[in-house]
C-alpha cells in the first residue's frame, strides 16, 4: 500500500500569473519538479494600496457592513500545481507593523480555507525571506507546521526599515531550515548576523529545455546575447560600453541582442535603449522584451557567448541555461557566478571592467579561447540539472518532515 504523499506549500514571493507570466518561473518549475513526490499547493497574494478615498470608502463599506477586504480569483496563478491566489486591502496609512499583522490575518484566513478542506500542510516552504518567509514565519506558528526558507535575493539590509529587518532576522533564526543559492548569498546572509546556517543546493536548470542545437547560418556574424532586467545592479551601460570598444577594436562583424523582462515598474526595454544610445551601439543591439519561457532557449542557441555585466548575481540562472546550450559565457565577478564559472566553460573578469569584458569576448570570437559545448552544458547539469538538484532539495523536504513526526 502506497503512502500518501506529504503535502508542501509553497509560498512565493513572485510567481507566474496571468498579469505576469514571467515573475517568479523557475519557482514554479521547482514545484513543478517535485509535485510527482510531494503534494503542493501555492498560496499567493497581492495588496492593493488604497488611497485616501479609498480608506474612507472602506470605512463606510465596514459601517454598513458590506465591505469585502479579501477577494480570492480563480485561474490567476498558472497551474499546475494547484493553488490560491487572493487580493486584498492594504492601507497604506497604518503604521508598518499594522499592515503587517493584516497581511498575516489574511494569509491565515486563506490558510484556514485550505485546512477545512482537509488538506493542512506537513512543511511550508517560502521563496525569499521578504515577504514569503516572513509571512512562512508567523503561519508556521499558528497551524504549528514547520517551514523552510530558500532564499535568492541579494538582502541589502540597510535599505529595510528596522521593522522589516526585525522581522526578518526573526523569519531566519526561527526556520527549519534556511536554504541559499550560493555561496556568496551563504555569505550575505551571515554577514547581516543572522542566526542561521544555510544549506547551498543552488537553482535547478531543465536540461531538455535548454540543450544544444548546432547552427546552421553562415553568415558571418558573431552573436553576442545578454539576458537582463533594467536595472542598476546588473549595470547594462558597462555591456554596452563592452561592445562598443568591440567595434573600435575592429569587431565590426558583431552583433548583439539583448533580453529585457518587463517585471513592471516602469523599467522596459525602451530604458535598456537609451543606454545603448548613449554608449554608441544601438545599431547593433537588437531588444527584444518578454519571451515565452518555451522560446528563450532558441536564443541561448543562436548566439556565439553568453556576456553578463552585472554587480551583483545570486546564482546566475540565465548564465547556466547559456551553459546547458553549450554556449560559452564572459561574465563580471558578480559572486554567485564563482560557484558555476570553471576553465571549461567561460570566463570571468573584474565588475565594471567594460576593457576586460571587451577583451574576454574577443578571445572567443578569434579562437584564441576555445570550448566544447557538451564539456560546458555537463560542468553545469552535472551539478544543478534537474536530477541532481531534486534529490538536493528532497533531501530537506524529507528531514524537516521527519525531525517533526
């Protein structure tokens, strides 16, 4: 007789939805990975900041008894697995440690649904400690469940309140266990004395989805591809500046194209071309913004190197889906990247070095440098493919389960 499977909810702090389909895709891939195993469930939500209108409107709403704070939507979160999606009011008026506490009523209110129906979960697991594992924190002490926090964000402390670090040192210290990408987040993490010590199992990369695919243009161009959000701390203008010194070194074959996920915020590909403009190589980029997740592996395969340029990397995800193509990658020293970076698959060189950035590149494009692509795509599924990192990230699953029956 089979054994029911344990019952796992994952709390994300971004995930896809039908607003945003990009956010939070390899979460859900994870999930995804572990479902044949385990019975997830999603719970997920998103506040919506009334205006001073809208708090009185409210208040009426409350007097004559007919406000709804809470309006759970049905297909919001892609599935599977399945999950609950819900919005509520936050009124941004209150005091931080009140808009918290309501935050929590609600999340438990939706918790709570999910128990009446029989179904209360053995282990909650929260991507990122702001706000999911903050949130895991405070359920995991009402329904008595333990939880697990993996965290891939750089946590840049002083840019918190004293509230959120408060209770942010509290979501580590009293985790089950703290999992972290890299090395370099380890470090982070322990760097702000938090009382905690993470486990690294890394990301996990679909090794079907990005695999190798030999060319078959000849037209003489050498392609360079750059994956990245618009925003300062993967410092795109030093890229920028990397190809144009490519081109006054006589490099005039090269051409580059840039993804550019739109995560809203107003920062869109249209910021990502002005830096190109300024730097002189608009002429050569090619931007391209939200691509199905089914489509960005072709890209990974049409390009000759995979450039990052950033300040700062966790893990480095969109450097190891180029890897698992067989693409060779240059890359800044932006951390996490020092856990996946090898002689056989790339190159790194010092952050905000657009010379040296430059001059890797160049190395590749005449051959001075060469690589295997089957040697690169094995140096990274050999360590985070699918069925290395599921037992990694079993492996906890199973032993928080198990220190609590």
């Amino acid at each position: 007789m089979d054994l029911p499977q344990r019952r796992v909810l994952l709390l994300p702090s971004w995930y896809p939805t039908s607003d945003t389909p990009l956010h939070g895709t390899f979460m859900r891939e994870q999930a995804l990975l572990m479902s044949d195993e385990f019975d997830i469930r999603v719970l997920m939500s998103a506040a919506r900041n009334l205006s001073k209108l809208g708090s009185f409107v409210s208040l009426l709403k409350k007097l004559t008894f007919s406000y709804q704070p809470v309006h759970y939507v049905d297909n919001c979160l892609k599935m599977p697995p399945e999950g609950v999606f819900f919005r509520y009011d936050s009124d941004p008026f209150l005091s931080e440690e009140k808009r918290f506490a309501k935050m929590i009523k609600r999340y438990a209110e939706a918790m709570e649904r999910l128990v009446e129906t029989g179904w209360k979960p053995d282990l909650i697991h929260a991507h990122s400690a702001i706000p999911a594992g903050m949130i895991a924190h405070s359920l995991a002490a009402i329904f008595r469940v333990p939880f697990i926090i993996t965290e891939h964000s750089p946590l840049i402390m002083q840019s918190y309140s004293d509230f959120v670090r408060k209770r942010l040192k509290m979501a580590f210290s009293g985790a089950n266990r703290v999992v972290a990408v890299s090395h370099y987040l380890k470090r982070m993490i322990l760097t702000n004395d938090i009382d905690c010590n993470p486990v690294i199992i890394g990301n996990a990369i679909d090794g079907e989805r990005f695999s190798i695919r030999l060319k078959e243009r000849s037209d003489g161009i050498f392609r360079i591809l750059c994956v990245a959000q618009p925003v300062f701390i993967k410092d795109l203008p030093t890229f920028f500046r990397a190809m144009r010194r490519l081109i006054e070194l006589g490099h005039e074959d090269i051409r580059g194209c840039i993804i550019v996920p739109d995560l809203g915020g107003g920062l869109d590909v249209g910021v990502v071309q002005g830096q190109a403009e300024d730097a002189g190589v608009s002429e050569v980029m090619e931007f391209v913004g939200n691509v199905d997740r089914e489509d960005i592996p072709q890209y990974f395969q049409a390009c000759d190197v995979f450039v990052s340029s950033s300040i700062s990397e966790t893990f480095g995800l969109s450097i190891c889906e180029a890897m698992a193509c067989g693409k060779p990658v240059v890359t800044t020293s932006s951390g996490g990247v020092s856990d996946i970076l090898t002689k056989e698959n790339g190159i790194k060189v010092p952050i905000g070095d657009y010379v040296e950035l430059a001059a890797a590149v160049a190395r590749i494009k005449t051959g001075e440098f060469t690589y295997a692509p089957e040697a690169i795509r094995e140096s990274v599924l050999s360590r985070f493919g699918y069925s290395k990192f599921k037992v990694r990230l079993r492996e906890q699953y199973q032993s928080v389960i198990g220190e609590e029956t």
